[in-house]
C-alpha cells in the first residue's frame, strides 16, 4: 500500500516499510519542488542511500558539498549530519533507502496530506527522538556551516 506525505516542503511516497520488508529497510520515493530542504539532522540508527531518478539533488554532510544529477546514488551513513536539498529551478525525484527500517514511521506519523498544512512540531521532535533523529538546527542551515 503506498502512501503520500508532504514533510518540509516535499511528497514523500512510502514504497515499502517494516510491515513489507520485516524491518529490514523503507524504501520511499521523494519528490521535491524548486528549493525545497530537509533540516539538518542525523540518524543514529539507520543509513540512508539516495538514488537520483530525476534533477539534480544537493547533499551537505557536515562541511561537504555533493551534486547528485539523475542516475546518481549517495550513502549516509549512520551518524552523519545532513541536509538534502533540491536547489535548481526544476524539482529532483529520487529514492530513498533507510536501513534498518525506521523513516517511514516518522513520514506516516508526522507528514501531512495537505502541502500547505503545517506540521506538528511537537510530533515532529518526539517521533524523530524515538526513531534516533538527531535535528541539528532549523530549515535553511546547513551542518558545520551557517546558512545557504
């Protein structure tokens, strides 16, 4: 059963999660309109890979800049602080992969149907502390650096 979420300004599509894949991985599909952002943050439980299927997706892991054009793949591994970011003026797709199963609990607890539905902050904060997400800083700052 797939399901969509808008978190920070992207559709997160949930592929497969822990009821399908048992535990092992989430994969998620994620569309993110011009200069759309995560927040910095880390994930002390799980890797994430990237996979570009369309643009072109910007990724900073603490002082490090990556360009990831479509075809393209990244791993974080756990531990890591990042921002993904899709800059350009087209929007980027690309599929995510956490290892072990964990950021689509987050996506179906705290995503929202509407784009322009706020989130729930306080939801939001304690989700991510119970799945081991570290937030490092608010949206438009990047890790070991200020802003964009």
């Amino acid at each position: 059963m797939m399901q969509s979420f808008w978190l920070f300004g992207a559709c997160l599509t949930i592929l497969a999660d822990r009821t399908t894949t048992v535990g092992q991985y989430d994969l998620i599909e994620g569309y993110f309109p011009p200069g759309s952002q995560t927040p910095p943050h880390r994930h002390t439980r799980y890797s994430e890979q990237l996979y570009v299927l369309e643009g072109e997706f910007t990724i900073w892991t603490s002082e490090n800049r990556i360009l990831l054009s479509t075809g393209e793949s990244f791993l974080i591994p756990v531990g890591i602080p990042h921002v993904v970011a899709a800059l350009g003026d087209q929007p980027a797709r690309g599929l995510m992969i956490s290892a072990p199963s964990a950021f689509a609990r987050l996506i179906a607890a705290v995503g929202t149907q509407n784009k322009a539905e706020p989130l729930n902050m306080a939801l939001f904060e304690r989700i991510s502390a119970e799945i081991g997400d570290e937030i490092l800083g608010p949206l438009g700052t990047l890790p070991g650096i200020t802003t964009i």
